[in-house]
C-alpha cells in the first residue's frame, strides 16, 4: 500500500480504465472462437515456414502456442499484483479518511457547544459588567451627592459659628461692662450699638428658647438705648446701678443660651465630619472594589471573545476539512469499485485467452 503514496493522490489505476502492464498494453477481450482462429492462422503460417525451412511444423506450433500462454499468464500476473496494490490503496485510504470524517464530525460538535457555552457566558459576564458598572456610577453619584451637601452643611455651620462667637463676645463684654459700678451712660449705648450690629436679638429669635417679655425688654433696649439722655430713658434700667436692671439678666442668660447653642452645634458638625469620613472611605471603597471587578470582568470577556473567535475560524477550517474528505471519499469508494469491476472483466477475458490458447495446443 505505501507505493501509492498520500490519499491526496489517486493512484493510476483509477485514473484509467485500461493500466498498461510492464509496457505491454492488454488487447481488447477476445471470444474463444476468435482466438482459436488466429492461433490456427498462425500455426499454418508457421508450418509453412517449417517445412521451408525443412523444420518439424508440429513441434514449431506447440513452442509458439506456449510461448504466447506464458505471456499471457505474465500480463495476467502483473495486472493482479497491481490491482492488490490498489486494493490495499483503496482500504488504507477508506479506512483513513472515515476515520478522519468520525474525528471531523466530533471535533464540530464539541466546537459547536463550546461557541454556544462560549456566547451565553459572555451574555453572564456582559450583564454582570453593566450591573456593576452601574452600581460603581451609583455610588459615586451618592457620594458626589453627599460631599456636596457636606460642604454645603459645612458652610452654613461656619456661619452660624461666626454670629454665635461675634455675639458671645459681644454678650460678654456688655456684661462686664454693665457689672461695673460705674458704667455710664455713653457705654451702655455703645453696649446696645455693638449687640444690634452682632445680631443678638435676631439669634435668639432664631435658637435660643428666650421668654417673650426678655425678648420684648432686648428689643426695646436695642432700640431705644442709642438715643437716651439718661439712664431714665433706657427701657428696662430703673437706677444707675446697670447690673440691677432687667437687660442685665436677659443678656447673661443669652451668652449662656448662646455658648450651649455653640458647643452643641461644633459637637454636631463634628460627628457630622466623622460620619461623612467614614460613608466617603465606604464608598470609595465600594467604588473601587466596583471598578477592579469591573477591568476583571473586562478581561474575562476579551479572553473569551478571543476563544470564541478561534474557536469559530477552527470551525469553519474544519467543516471545510470535512467537506473535502466527504468528496475524496466518496470519489474514492466510485474509482475503486469501478476499477474493481474493470479488473474482474480483465481476468475473465484473460482466463478465455489462456484456455482459447490451451486448447488450441490440443488440437
């Protein structure tokens, strides 16, 4: 079988319907009749020829007849020795490329479920990638959200610190300043002057729970104080003693209300600064264990869609494959059947010769 080489290469015998034989072509299929009839021509023309030649005719035709059926056994001989190379040519390459086709069509099939396997898990991890993405922009957006309210709380705290500390100070000094024995008039105007520009009686109305007759006696205090001659003229002052009169314990209670109402808003934008600390380190952690899972799932699905697409071009490659050995082997099963065929016909018309030839040398 190997003289005939790849199964890409039919060999000759399929390729002719009549294979020449060490240079002698097979003559064309004979009766016997036919043949005991040329043999007899030649016999006379031999014994013509003998008794020519004074040779014995008998002994000249028997030497022609059995050279001419070894020639024939020969080309008998030579034309079966290459229909078994063929033979064992057409097995080796049937047998070789059914096999091949049985490989070729398990190799698809596991292809074919390998791109469907392929494609749904790039459908899981492509859902998988949005959802994350989109909860990674989620949480950025709250925290955006949150700083930008933070800085916002964090502002309006930074004002209403400023008033509560400028009207501390200015409850503090007109305090002490009326806790003299001898503050005079000019100074409590100037007292009133300093808490009207701090605010005082708009914060209190704003924080401080202050009982509306205080709130009555500051308003009228502040409003009335700039303009009096005496001490007689400011509302709630009854002597020249300030310490004894009404303001004086409106204002003391204020700083108080007002040094409780700044203690407690530092202590609440403290917690607030701790508690944005600790959701901003939260999120930014969510969002960047978001992002990581996000560039994995990237490069799960790149190195599936590559899988996929090698997969997909071995594929084609291989039903391609397939496609040609199908042709060859159908091609294959026609030729050697063929020539199968053509070489019984050969041996019967052979074995006529031969036997038209043996008869012949009876006679």
């Amino acid at each position: 079988s190997s003289h005939f080489g790849s199964s890409r290469v039919i060999p000759a015998p399929l390729k002719q319907r009549h294979p020449v034989t060490s240079g002698r072509a097979f003559a064309a299929p004979l009766v016997s009749a036919m043949m005991r009839g040329l043999v007899l021509l030649a016999a006379f023309g031999t014994v013509a020829a003998a008794e020519a030649s004074k040779e014995r005719p008998v002994m000249k035709v028997v030497r022609l007849l059995q050279d001419m059926s070894k020639e024939l056994q020969r080309d008998l001989d030579d034309d079966k020795a290459v229909h078994e190379q063929l033979a064992c040519w057409c097995k080796t390459n049937d047998r070789e490329k059914t096999a091949a086709i049985e490989a070729g069509d398990q190799k698809v099939t596991a292809l074919e479920a390998f791109l469907s396997e392929a494609k749904a898990k790039m459908d899981e991890l492509k859902t998988k990638r949005d959802e994350t993405l989109d909860e990674v922009n989620r949480d950025e957006a709250a925290l955006q959200e949150a700083s930008t309210l933070r800085m916002k709380d964090n502002k309006v705290f930074h004002g209403e610190q400023m008033n509560l500390v400028e009207a501390i100070k200015s409850l503090d000094h007109a305090l002490v300043v009326l806790g003299k024995h001898n503050a005079g008039l000019a100074q409590v105007k100037q007292i009133a002057q300093q808490l009207q520009r701090a605010q005082v009686f708009d914060l209190a109305r704003k924080t401080s729970p202050v009982p509306a007759s205080d709130m009555l006696a500051l308003r009228t205090f502040l409003l009335k104080a700039q303009g009096a001659t005496s001490f007689l003229q400011v509302p709630g002052f009854q002597s020249y003693s300030p310490q004894s009169s009404q303001i004086f314990g409106v204002l003391g209670q204020m700083k108080e209300d007002f040094e409780k109402d700044l203690a407690e808003a530092e202590a609440k934008e403290k917690k607030d600064a701790e508690d944005f600390a600790e959701l901003k380190a939260a999120k930014q952690d969510e969002v960047g264990a978001g992002r990581k899972l996000v560039a994995e799932l990237d490069q799960q699905i790149a190195e599936l869609l590559e899988k996929h697409a090698q997969a997909f071009q071995e594929l084609e490659d291989t039903e391609a494959q397939l496609e040609l050995d199908r042709t060859f082997l159908a091609t294959l099963k026609t030729k050697c059947a063929e020539s199968g065929a053509e070489f019984d016909q050969r041996v019967k018309d052979r074995l006529t010769e031969i036997v038209a030839v043996e008869d012949t040398i009876k006679i």
